[in-house]
C-alpha cells in the first residue's frame, strides 16, 4: 500500500521533476500532484505517494524544515 505524503511551503520555482529528485534519495515516488498557477509557478503545494511507511517516514524525517 503507498503511503501519501502532504508538502507545503514550496518555492515558486520548484517544479514536478525537482521534487521528485528530491525525494528519490528516500524511495520510490509513485504519484505526484503538484499544483501550478497558469503561468506554470508552483503554488506551494504538492501531494505524493511513495511505495510505504519506512520510505514516507524517512523522507518526512530528512525533508521535515528543509530550507
């Protein structure tokens, strides 16, 4: 079972193909929503999957107030 994963706080620059190498280094991302404006600016929120809890704990562990 995949386990989602809610991330807010985004820079307007981030996009699709960023997070996902950002997260990689903890597991597999198997979905992403990422939320853009029309002009293709990231509006700060994203929703993914990774494939389970140890993958999802351990990027929320290495990610959580990443600046």
């Amino acid at each position: 079972m995949s386990i989602r994963i809610c991330v807010e706080g985004l820079l307007p620059s981030m996009s699709e193909r960023s997070l996902r190498e950002l997260f990689s280094p903890y597991g597999t991302v198997t979905d992403l929503q990422f939320e853009v404006s029309a002009d293709g600016q990231c509006l700060g929120i994203a929703e993914l999957r990774m494939i389970d809890s140890d993958e999802a704990e351990a990027a929320i562990k290495g990610l959580h107030r990443l600046e």
